[in-house]
C-alpha cells in the first residue's frame, strides 16, 4: 500500500502538527481510500494560531504596510495561483473529486479576484464631512477589523476561500482559515503561496480539524473580530449563536434550492443546457444549484424528453480526466444523504424518469458516484423540492402561469440564487425584481465573477462576497472629530 502523504497545519509560518499529535486520513473519493493524513487540531492550536494572527495584526510589517504596498503582495499571491494552477487543481481533484476540467479553468480565474482586490486596496476612501458645527474638522477612515476566523464547506475550498481571503487581506485583517476536515489538502498546499508571495508570519494561518474540536474556539476567542462563514444552514446557525455571545460580526454563506424558471417562450435548448449546468455540473454540489426546475406546463413534456437525453449523454468516472463531466460525490456521508433522499422522493411519489439509484458503471470504480437522477410529478410542499440534497438530483415543477411561477420559487426557506428563461424583455426585467434571492440569472446559469456581489437573502446566508460590497464587510468606520476653537464650551452640554 502507497504511505499516505503527511500534511501539516501553517501557524506563525511555520508547519506544525497539531498539539496533541493526532491526526485523521484524507480520502480519495474516486478510490474510496485514503491519500493522506490530516492533523486533528483543538483549542490549542487555535489558540496558537490566533495568538499569531493578533501578533500579526498589531505589531511588525503588516500594519506598517501601505494599502498600496498590500496591494502588490495580493497581485503576486494571484500570479502565484495562476502559476500553481495545475498543482492545486490536482491536489483538489485528488482530495475532493472536482473536475480537472473544471477545476483547470477555475484556478486560472481565481487570481482576478486577488487583482481586483489589490486595485481597491488603494481606493477605500474615507470622507471629509460637510459637517454642521462651527470650528469642527470632521472626517471617517474605513480600519481593518482584526483577526477574522474562516471557515469553509468542502464543495469548492479554494473559491470559497479566494472569496473572503481576497477583501479581508486587502483592507488589512489577517486571518486564521479552518477548512473543511472532507477538503483540508488545498487549502494547506495554498499557504505554501502566501510564503512565497512575501506575507508577513502570521498573516495567514490554516488549522485543521472538526468544527466541533478547533472550530468552535476559532469561533468564540476573544481575540477574534469577525467569523467569515460557508457551510450548511445548521451549521451556520450555530456559528452565529456561539458568535453573538461574544457580539463578533459575522458573515454566513449558507445553502439553497434555488428555482430554475423555464417559460415557454425561451429558447428551449438553451433552457436544457441551463438546467443541466445548475443540476450536474460539479455533481450538483453546490450551493447555488438550480435543484427545482420550474417549467411552463405548455412546453413540460417536450422540455422534459429534451433534458433527459441531454442528461443521458453525461459522461461519468475519473475526475482527472479530461473527458468527465461527472464526478464523484466528495465525501461518504454526503454520498449516503444524497441516496436517503432518493427514499425520500419515491416514498413522497415523485415520478423517476432518469437515474434514481447509486452508479454501477466500470466506469465509476470504488468511487461514490450517484446517477444523474430526474423527478417529475413533484410538487412544491415534498421534501425534495424543499430540502436542499447537495447531489445530482433534479425535482422538474409544473407551473401555469407567470403568478403561480413566483410564489412557487419564493416558496422556500432559501433565497441563493435563481434562474429565467425567456424570450421576453418584459419577464426578463420583472421576473428578477420579484425573486427573492441574492442572484437572478436570465437566459444563462452558474455565472459569477469577481466584480459581482454573492450572497443570500432569507436563510441563505448574511452579507455579501465578491464586488466592492465585499471589501466593506471586513472593515469598519471611524469618524475622527478635530476641534480649531481656541476655547472649549459649556462642558455640560453635548456640543
Ligand atoms: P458544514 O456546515 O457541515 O461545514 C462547513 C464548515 O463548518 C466545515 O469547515 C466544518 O468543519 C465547520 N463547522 C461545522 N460545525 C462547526 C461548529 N460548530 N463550529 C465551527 N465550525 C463548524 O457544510 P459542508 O457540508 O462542508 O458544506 C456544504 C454546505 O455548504 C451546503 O449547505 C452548501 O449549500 C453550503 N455552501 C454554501 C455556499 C455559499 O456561498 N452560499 C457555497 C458553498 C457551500
């Protein structure tokens, strides 16, 4: 047997095991097996690795450093990833099963947002207030917040990363990262980056290990500013509660079961790529899938044969392949919640018309790989079109008419993202005023960019990522009063 790969957390720039010693494998899910170890960290070593974080933050290089100056170690921690693409998409594919195709083109993409970030580092202005008192210079700065503790799912770690790593090192935080125990490889191999992108020790510091052991203390220290959060609602939930106790701002990225509305006036074939990009690409694991596919009931059964032999032709296996365009789920128990809700949906009486059962093709190996599966006969109250499954797993709506479109996609707990697809200047003007979702895509699906705020209304989440919104959330403003009077006045009245 291959000896597993010894990986190690990043504290004060160093590699270090974790306090107690113990660690926990790292599986393939392509092969089912493990490839490498994982330190089990706990409290001490997010205590260490805070402590860093704070030393980093008050003293040395770092708060020295010109917005400016940050801006350049950004740009070159950018061209670094764009370097290391094919390492680091590797490592991912190896971890967690994403694509190599698309993980490929996601690393050469990633670097814009840590551009875009360095270019505004530079350009967050304070005002000088027009203000309306006599003998007064009054005027804001937008400061850094501190320590910022992130914590990220396993579906997409070095995105979801970029997404909050790119605004908070711009406005000049520094920050301990707990990824996922699932995906924990890219995220370690990325501190190799920052090093020799030239960021001060401490920085940027990576801990491992369960949420419950090392996350929770990364969430309740008394040194820590703000929690920056990706993951499940319930998770997210908690975070939030442990995170009041000690009034820490938070930001929480949270899930979906985002409505994917099809009017018969589209342009059908177009509406089938769309629905299959936001149900089977990246193995429908993530967070703004359009997993309630919500068709004109004028056009249901054409558009149902045309979706089902497009999904049909989806070809499945080895996730470094070139050729795949499904994976494998990412990790064991996501791969046994996505077959329950296979249960789920035959037991609701939702109708099966494509997959519906785990993978046995040679193709898929040992892998944890579930059949791109299509329910029709679904209506909005089952449990497959409210829960959000995390799987290729598509629910197809019927709907009437424009009214009963709306209230079905507001219909939910989430509010993530969504799609329209129509033909009509009208609906694509309209429609998206009246979802109530932090993303409405017309006529397209999965776009995102560095340049476009993300985030979730309702229990999608708090606050955005990406954009100029974004830089905002990792800051604060401090309004600076200066008195020219030559006298202080009446000390017993507020002035
Ligand atoms: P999860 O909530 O199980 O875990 C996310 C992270 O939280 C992990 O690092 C985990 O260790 C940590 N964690 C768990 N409990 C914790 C605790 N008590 N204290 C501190 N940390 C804790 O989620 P997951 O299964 O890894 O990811 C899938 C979920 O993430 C899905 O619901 C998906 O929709 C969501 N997601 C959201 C977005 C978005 O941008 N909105 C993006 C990707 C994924």
């Amino acid at each position: 047997m291959a000896e597993l790969e010894k990986l190690q957390m990043y504290i004060d720039g160093a590699r270090v095991d974790a306090a107690g010693g113990e660690a926990f494998e790292s599986l393939n899910p392509f092969t089912g097996k493990a490839w490498a170890t994982v330190p089990r960290g706990g409290p001490e070593d997010a205590e260490r690795a805070v402590a860093a974080a704070k030393k980093a933050f008050t003293s040395g290089d770092w708060p020295a450093m010109t917005p400016t100056a940050r801006g350049h170690l950004l740009r070159k921690l950018g061209d670094l990833i764009a370097e290391n693409a094919e390492r680091l998409a590797k490592i991912e594919v190896q971890d967690n099963g994403k694509l190599m195709a698309e993980m490929g083109m996601q690393l050469q993409y990633t670097p814009q947002w840590f551009y875009y970030f360095a270019g505004l580092a530079d350009k967050i202005e304070g005002a000088v207030l027009p203000i309306d008192k006599p003998d007064m210079f009054t005027y804001t700065r937008h400061e850094p917040l501190g320590v910022i503790t992130m914590i990220t799912p396993w579906n997409s770690p070095i995105l979801l990363l970029t997404w909050k790593l790119a605004p908070a090192l711009a406005a000049g935080n520094t920050v301990v990262l707990k990824p996922s125990e699932f995906t924990s490889a890219s995220s370690l191999a990325f501190a190799d980056l920052m090093e020799q992108a030239g960021f001060p020790k401490g920085v940027f510091n990576v801990v491992t290990g369960y949420g419950a052991e090392i996350g929770e203390t990364l969430v309740t220290h008394d040194d820590v500013a703000k929690i920056a959060f990706t993951g499940g609602g319930q998770s997210g939930a908690h975070v939030y509660e442990k995170a009041a106790a000690g009034l820490k701002k938070v930001s929480l990225e949270l899930g979906g079961k985002s409505p994917n509305i099809v009017f018969a006036d589209c342009n059908i074939d177009n509406a089938v790529k769309g629905a299959i990009s936001g149900i089977f690409a990246a193995t429908g694991q993530t967070c703004i899938a359009g997993s309630r596919l919500l068709v004109e009931e004028s056009i249901h059964n054409e558009f149902v044969d045309k979706i089902v032999d497009f999904a049909k032709t989806a070809r499945m296996g080895d996730p470094m392949s070139m050729d795949t365009q499904v994976g494998p789920v990412t990790t064991m128990p996501q791969y046994e919640k996505i077959l329950g809700y296979l249960d789920v949906a035959r037991e609701d009486g939702a109708e099966c018309v494509l997959g519906g059962a785990k993978a046995d093709r040679p193709e898929c190996g040992d892998g944890w790989f579930v059949e791109p599966t299509i329910y029709t006969g679904v209506n909005n109250q089952m449990r497959i079109a409210q829960e959000e499954v995390f799987g290729p797993v598509l629910s197809i709506i019927p709907f009437r008419d424009d009214e009963e479109a709306i209230e079905i996609a507001n219909d939910v707990v989430y509010g993530l993202a969504s799609g329209v697809w129509t033909s009509s200047i009208e609906r694509a003007i309209e429609i998206p005023k009246r979802i109530n979702a932090g993303t409405v895509w017309v006529n397209t699906y999965r776009a995102v960019s560095y340049m476009a705020p993300f985030g979730g209304y309702k229990r999608s989440g708090l606050g955005r990522e990406s954009g100029q919104d974004a830089i905002y959330e990792y800051m604060q403003t401090k309004t600076v009063w200066i008195s020219t009077a030559s006298d202080v006045p009446d000390p017993f009245v507020l002035k």
